[in-house]
C-alpha cells in the first residue's frame, strides 16, 4: 500500500543543461552539461488534455515527470531515459517539494 504523500520512484534519468552557441568562432555549436545524474523519478505517458491544458500539442508523444528538487531543469534541456534522449518542454516546480515537466523525445 502507498501511504499518501511518498512516492514510487521507479525509473532513473538523467539531466543535462543544453547551450547553444551563438557567437565566437565556434557558432551553431551546441554544449550539453550534466546536471544531475541517474536521478530517481516517475515517468508516464501525458494525456492530450493534459497537454492541450498546458498549451502544448498533441502531434508527438509527451510524458510526464515527477521527481526530487535536486535540480530543476530549464526548457529545452536535455533527459536521458531508457537509452533515448528527451527534450523538456513544460515545467512545474512545487518549491522544496518536487519537480515535475513535460519531456518529448527528440527526433
């Protein structure tokens, strides 16, 4: 049984801030920094009310991650999970409680 207010955090991702260089000879080159590494979370499928709700579209599947406020990611940063790589593209953040986003993969 789930005693209310925990959480099952069944799956593992990690977080890797994204720039995009727009200046200096190595323009259009992208740095990727790792941020936060085999964080414990829960991930599932998004519905597309949730997505329409929050202004996104429905044409590429989203999910939805809840997971610790040990880092909190920015749009456009980049998830590892499951040996694919996601784009986040919604965020939440519960002040000192968790973090949840919207991740999509990236094609």
């Amino acid at each position: 049984m789930l005693i209310p207010g925990t959480f099952h955090w069944t799956e593992q991702i990690t977080i890797y801030s994204v720039e995009h260089v727009t200046s200096g000879p190595n323009t259009g080159d992208t740095t990727r920094t790792l941020e936060l590494s085999d964080a414990q979370c829960t991930v599932q499928p998004a519905s597309n009310a949730e997505l329409l709700r929050h202004g996104l579209d429905t044409s590429r599947p989203t999910y939805w991650v809840r997971t610790r406020p040990d880092y909190v990611p920015a749009l456009k940063d980049e998830v590892t999970w499951r040996n694919d790589t996601y784009t986040v593209v919604g965020l939440s953040e519960g002040l000192d409680i968790d973090v949840q986003f919207f991740m999509r993969r990236i094609q």
